[in-house]
C-alpha cells in the first residue's frame, strides 16, 4: 500500500517536532527514518499510525486520507521499542489478541485463530514458544513475538519504532537481516525507525534522514552515502574529520597549509567547511603535494582497520583509518611523524549550520 | 544466588553471620526489646483489654450486646455505607487514575491535589461542610426541606460524608502503579483494532488488578471505621443513624464498657480481616510481579 505524507505539521506546545513533512511511500517498500534523538522521526512514525494527531497536514493510505481516521481503524501493524506485549498473555493469547478483538461477524474461529497464531509463530521462528509467558522470553524472542503479533491483523503497512533499539548487537545484526530477508518475502511496506546509521544503510530500500523536524535528505542507502545532500547527512552517515578552511585563488587552505581539494573557482577568498570519512584520508611516510604533517597521537589497530590517530601541524587530532595491510607495511608507532593525504573530501560552505 | 542454594538445602531465612557488618550484642538486644516492648503497649496490649473487657460478663452478655436490635441496626447500616462506598469509590478511583495516567489535559496537578484533600482535611471538617452544604441553614437544605428530602442525619448524608473521606485510598492506589507501568499496552492494543472499552477489560485492568484490590481493602476498612465525618451528619439517632463506630461511642458515654467492647471487638475483626487480605494481595502481586518482570529466574 502507498503511503503519501502531505505537509504534516505537529506541535508539542511551544515545539515543533515536524516542521512540514513531505514524503511518498511506494507500495511495498522498506524505508528507514533515520536521524538523532529529537529529529521527529518517532514522532512521523506515531503520526503515520495515528497514535498521534498532527497539528496540521495530511497521511494518505492508497491515495485515501486517513488523517481524521482512528488507530483501531488504520489497520497498521505497529511494533513498539519496547515491544510492548500484553505481559499477563502468554505468546499465544498475545499474537490472537488483535484476532480475538474484532467485532463477533469479522471474527475468524478458535481454531482458525490458533491456526494462524501456529503459522505466524513459524514465520518468525518461535514454534513451540506458545505457552510461554513474555517474561520467559529473551529480547529478540519478544521482539519477533511482537512482530508476529502485529501481523496477525494483516495490516497494508507495517511500522517498526527502533526495532532493535533494545537488543544487544550481536542479536540486532541477525535479527535486522532477519527483517530484510522477511520483507522479501511478504512484500510488504514497511517503515522503520532507528537512530543507527549502520542500520538504516544495511537494511532498507531507501533512506530518509531527519533533522530537527525536517527531512534533509531521502535517497537510496548509495545516494545518500556518496551523495549526501549537505553536512548534516554526511556528518550523520558515518565518522568525519572536520575542518575549517579558507578558499583562494581555486585551492583551499587550513591554516596555512594548501591541502588538495578541487574548488570551483571562486572569485574572493571565502570560508568553507571540509568534511572528509577517516578511511579517505591517507598517511605515508613522506611528503607527498598537498599533503600536511603531524605526529602520531593514538593508535588502535583492534578490529577491521587499525585506527590512527594524528595530531595536525595546526594542532587538531585527526581521525585516519589504514588498512591492516597497510598499517603493517608502514610500521607505525606512537610519537612519530608522519604526513597525511585528502583523497575525497567533501566541502560544504560556511554559512551552512549543523 | 545464595537464596537457590539455601533453598535447596532447606535452610532458607537463616542469616550468613557477617560480624564485620553487625552491631555488638547489646545494640542489637536493645533495639529488639524496644521494638518489643513498643509493639506490646500499643498493640498488643490494647487488644487483650478489648477482648478481655468484651467477655468480662460471659459468653452470653457477649452475644447478647452484638444481637440486641440497635447493634443490629448499626452493624446493617456500617455494612450498607461500606456497601455503597466502596463500589461509588472504586469507579470514581478508577477513572479518576485512568485520565491522569492516560489523558494530558490542563488541570492535571491540580485534580491530582484535590484528590488528596481528603487526606489533609480533619474528617469533622468534612462532615461540616456537609452539614452546611445540605443542613437546614443552607439555602440548599431549604429547598431539600420543601422537597421532603432528607440527607442530613440520615443515611444519605451518612454515605456521602464516608464516600469524600475514603475516595483518596484506590485512586492513590492507582496512580502511582499505572504511571510506572505507562501506555505503551494500551497503544499496542489499539494499533490491533481494540476499542476502548476492551483495552479497558483485555490490557488495563489485569495489570493493575492486586493495586485495585489492595485500595479497596484499605477504603472498605476506613468507610467500616469512620467516626469523626459520620458522627458530625448522622445525628447518632439510634437503631436508625448509627454506625458501629458511633454505637460504641454512645454504649461507652453510658458507661456499658462490657457491651460497648463488644461491639468494638467487630471492628478489631475487621481490622484483623483487613491486615491477612491485605497481606495476602501483597503476596500475590509479589509473585505476579516476579513472573512477570525480565530476570524472574532469580529469586
């Protein structure tokens, strides 16, 4: 079901926690609203469901406005951080409730309610768990429960609050691949929330990331990766380096060191902000053009890559990242000095705030 | 951890001697003894003299003084007022902690502090204020006169002044419980397609079901009991506007002690009644609530 987003505001007294959304959800797509505690994210999310009422603007469903619509009418399937299960149910009474609540012509049997409860507890791999009270469960467990529960009612959408907020990370890794796979299979839209940027770019279609009420980008995870609409998406997206930097003549300086950059040509000196990934920057043993100089502060080579860090000629620690192959070869120690490379940095112009 | 253990090996309650961590000897017996000896002169004590001074003239006298007609007539009218006290404040406690807990709305605090007025007012008071909301003075009681209806110094005004002084004890009950356990069942029941009404029965109420019945214990026990409000409205008419609390008053002014006891000796039953139900909903919602927070394999 396609899902249109017309103009929503809403207030909390004085705060506007979604300052004129616009968005379009096609059917059968898993997008991710991503951004910082505050951003309005959940808030969208509650409002798409109808727990809360926007102060002004419009949701429509399959091209319906549903705003003035009640929660019990939507027929969304929503999924709570904390999952939210009926804590004196078993699994079974759990899963049946939204089942077992509907007006006695619509209601399917017991045994066709159990039926559905057996082949939902299959879907999410939890059969035989029925009798259990949520309390004996572990969190992935509630957490696929509560899934099960909210699709027991056959919902057009379904909508996740920080799904795996909750889980440890091991647990969050499988259980988002978990998702995805299962969104292949039932085809159907899904929205979710989450504040973890890894998340976001791994599981869905497309990406909408939030700020402060607004939407500052909604893309592909690719788009809004490698072509972040402004600082602010390509701060959140990821580890950056920040540097303040003066343009002139074409070439850009921090402090007084020419890094390289390529700069459109700009006709007066000017400020501007360089953004750059720490595995985009590169350390070598000597000087290379454009290249500036430090010494070696931090060092970490735990993990995927080893983690540098350095402290520049103009006194600011820079984050590097070095490929173990690479972190080997150069031999790298503590105190050393080293010089460090720009190969694809972002510039964005000052007077763009965060 | 080593409560599995002790329980395993059947030595549970016994304490781990920790002598690092105790007081000397002395201290210790000290402040058992005062404990004690407070615990016989104020409880204890007070509750052998009204047995004791109940049965001073036998069995018999004893029986006699609960079954002559006016102890009938208090001990009806205690269980009436109880009767429609209790079922008047578990409606308005629920509801009353179901808009504060569920609904923002403005005036919140200050419903949340009227709620408590009973509480802090002196029960004479409160008897007053219906004295002279509804006594013949107020232009109110003219009109109640004209119309032929009774309130004060009858039963009517006996139940109204115990409904506004016990009302506090299930919604502060509540409160506090369907604030900690938040809305997120609610919506989750909602997004299912569940009206309010089964939110209500379905989600709502077995979850605050022991916190409810934990209030009404308390507000049944204090609608029993109450002196202070009813003595002012009901007008101590005997067999007719007495509750036991108040025959116990008059048997007492006319120096009947055995008889007066003995009609005490009710409410002690009461009190007794009320203390092993309400430990026993504490043991309940105890084990309710063991089962049914994350880590209940831990004891």
């Amino acid at each position: 079901m396609s899902i249109g987003i017309h103009q929503i505001v809403k207030k909390f007294g004085n705060f506007s926690a979604l300052k004129g959304i616009d968005l379009n959800i096609e059917t059968g797509e898993l997008l991710a609203l991503l951004g910082p505690s505050g951003s309005g994210k959940t808030t969208l999310l509650r409002v798409i469901a109808g727990l809360e009422e926007a102060t002004s603007g419009q949701v429509f469903f399959l091209g319906d406005d549903v705003s003035r619509q009640k929660v019990s009418d939507r027929g969304v399937g929503f999924v709570f951080q904390h999952f939210a299960l009926f804590r004196h149910m078993n699994v079974l009474d759990n899963i049946a409730f939204g089942l077992r609540v509907r007006p006695r012509e619509q209601r399917p049997s017991e045994e066709k309610i159990k039926e559905k409860v057996h082949e939902l507890l299959k879907l999410v791999r939890l059969d035989g768990l029925a009798p259990r009270f949520p309390s004996q469960l572990s969190g992935g467990q509630r957490q696929r429960v509560a899934l099960a529960r909210a699709l027991a009612i056959e919902p057009k959408v379904l909508l996740l609050d920080e799904p795996f907020g909750s889980l440890d990370s091991k647990v969050r890794k499988e259980l988002r691949q978990w998702l995805r796979r299962l969104h292949d299979r039932l085809h159907m839209t899904t929205i979710f929330v989450t504040h973890d940027q890894e998340e976001a770019l791994e599981v869905a279609d497309r990406v909408v990331v939030m700020n402060e009420g607004r939407i500052e980008q909604a893309g592909t995870p690719d788009e809004v990766y490698h072509k972040p609409a402004n600082a602010f998406v390509y701060n959140f997206l990821g580890n950056v380096n920040l540097f303040h930097c003066r343009l002139e003549g074409g070439k850009a300086y921090i402090a007084n060191t020419p890094v390289s950059i390529k700069v459109g040509v700009s006709p007066e000196a000017q400020k501007a902000k360089i953004y750059i990934r720490p595995h985009l920057l590169e350390i070598s043993r000597f000087s290379q053009p454009d290249s500036f100089k430090g010494v070696i502060h931090f060092l970490n080579s735990a993990g995927s890559v080893a983690k540098v860090e350095v402290l520049s000629e103009w006194g600011e620690i820079v984050q590097v990242e070095v490929p173990q192959e690479q972190f080997r070869s150069l031999g790298l120690k503590k105190g050393e000095t080293v010089f460090v490379t720009l190969k694809d940095a972002k510039l964005f112009h000052e007077d763009y705030a965060i | 951890m080593s409560g599995i253990v002790g329980g395993k090996l059947g030595v549970v309650g016994r304490e781990v001697r920790r002598p690092f961590l105790s007081e000397p000897r002395w201290v210790r017996m000290l402040l058992t003894t005062v404990a004690l000896v407070f615990l016989a002169s104020f409880l204890a004590l007070p509750i052998a003299m009204v047995l004791a001074q109940a049965l001073k003239k036998g069995f018999a006298f004893y029986l006699h003084a609960l079954s002559e007609p006016d102890a009938l007539s208090a001990i009806r009218l205690t269980l009436i007022v109880a009767g429609v006290t209790v079922p008047l404040n578990l409606l308005f406690g629920v509801a009353a902690s179901w808009a504060i807990t569920k609904f923002d709305f403005t005036g919140k605090k200050f419903l949340i502090t009227l709620i408590d007025l009973p509480f802090s007012v002196s029960p004479v008071i409160s008897g007053l204020i219906f004295v002279l909301l509804f006594g013949a003075q107020g232009r109110l009681g003219e009109w109640l006169g004209d119309h032929n209806i009774r309130i004060i110094f009858s039963v009517p005004g006996i139940i109204l002044a115990t409904v506004f002084v016990t009302f506090p004890f299930i919604a502060r009950e509540l409160i506090p419980l369907m604030q900690a356990q938040g809305n997120e069942e609610e919506y989750a029941a909602v997004t299912l397609g569940a009206n309010g009404w089964q939110t209500f029965w379905k989600v709502t109420l077995p979850n605050i079901k022991w916190g409810l019945l934990y209030g009404v214990i308390l507000c049944n026990a204090r609608a029993m009991g109450e002196f202070g409000a009813v003595s002012v409205v009901s007008g101590h008419i005997r067999g007719l506007t007495n509750t036991i609390p108040l025959h116990v008053e008059i048997l007492y002014n006319e120096y009947n002690f055995t008889a007066a006891f003995a009609v005490a000796s009710i409410l002690m039953l009461l009190a007794f009644v009320t203390l092993a139900l309400k430990h026993w909903v504490e043991w309940r919602a105890a084990k309710d609530a063991a089962s049914s927070e994350p880590g209940a394999e831990t004891p």
